[in-house]
C-alpha cells in the first residue's frame, strides 16, 4: 500500500469517528430531512478530508486516489449499517445506509470540480451545502404542517451550518496531526 492510500484509509477513518461523535439527532426534524441531515454531515466532513489527502497527493497518483475516495460510499454504507443504523430514532430501514452512500457520492461528485478550479475548502464546502439544502427544500418541508415549515427549514439550516463548521474543524485538526477523539467533540470545538 503506498503511503498515501495510508494516509488516505486513517484520514476516512477518522472522518467516520468525527460524524459519528457528532451524530445530529434532532427530534424536531421528520424522518427524511433528519436522514438528509445526517448524510450532509458525514458528506461534509468526508469531503473535508477528501481536501485533505488530495492536498498532499502527488500529481501521478490523484487518480487512484479518487478512485479510493469513490469508494468511501462503500465505508460509509458499511459504518451505517453496524453503527449507527440502531441509533436512530425512527427505528431501522435497510435502505438508509445505502442512502447515506449515494448522498456521499452525490456531494463527492460536487466537489471535484471545485477542487480542479483551485476553490478553498471552505468555499467547497458552502457551495455544495447551498446546493444540496436547495435541491432538497421540497423534502425538508414535507409533511410538516403549512404554519410549520419555516420553522423545519431554519432547523435544516442550522444542521447545515452545524455540519460546515464541523467539517471546517475536521480539516484544521487533520492539517495539525490532531487524533479524532470522542474528548474532543464532548468538549467542543
């Protein structure tokens, strides 16, 4: 294994550990906005360390490396499946793993581009956040009652804007050899 598929493999690993600490389990949130908020947050910070690893990847080797980030749906798939699919409040669906996988993807596939143009992290970070919270403000919504639904879209946002900073920290830690510890999260940034 070449250093950085290493460095890549710990630095997935950690991104797992980080989102998982930072499980966001708002009950006000329906079932499908509470998922599409949990995969933003897991998306978010494995983006950040996508960013991570793709810093410091020498030129010769970027594609595998992409390829091997590709394939950090399959972690995430795996981790839901027996981590974090008993935890969740709306009991357990076979499909939500598989979900969270596609939801990495989706945001992996939006950050590419972002990152070929030379864009900062944190400039990555909002514009994929933007675009996944508009492409989903139907699903936020729905089924929550007409006087309601500003209400169920400022807590999304605010899952979102959790997620951002969140993910921000997971790269500056990464950057600073910092090991993803639960201390850390029980403490706060």
């Amino acid at each position: 294994m070449r250093p950085i598929e290493q460095k890549t493999e710990t630095t997935l690993s950690q991104a797992l550990k980080c989102a998982q600490f930072r499980m966001p389990l708002d009950a006000r949130l329906r079932k499908r906005p509470l998922e599409m908020g949990i995969g933003l947050r897991y998306g978010l910070i494995g983006i950040a360390a996508s960013h991570h690893v793709l810093l410091s990847c020498p030129d010769d080797q970027e594609r595998a490396l992409v390829r091997q980030l590709h394939g950090f749906s399959g972690q995430i798939e795996d981790h839901f499946r027996q981590v974090v699919i008993g935890k969740m409040p709306y009991g357990p669906d076979v499909e939500f793993p598989h979900r969270m996988g596609r939801i990495f993807e989706r945001l992996l596939d939006c950050y590419l581009p972002l990152y070929h143009r030379l864009c900062p992290l944190d400039l990555c970070l909002s514009v994929i956040c933007d675009d996944f919270t508009y492409s989903h403000r139907k699903e936020i919504a729905q089924g929550v009652p007409l006087l309601s639904r500003s209400a169920a879209k400022r807590t999304f946002h605010s899952l979102a804007d959790q997620s951002f900073a969140y993910a921000l920290t997971f790269f500056e830690r990464r950057q600073a050899g910092i090991e993803e510890v639960a201390e850390i999260a029980l403490l706060g940034e």
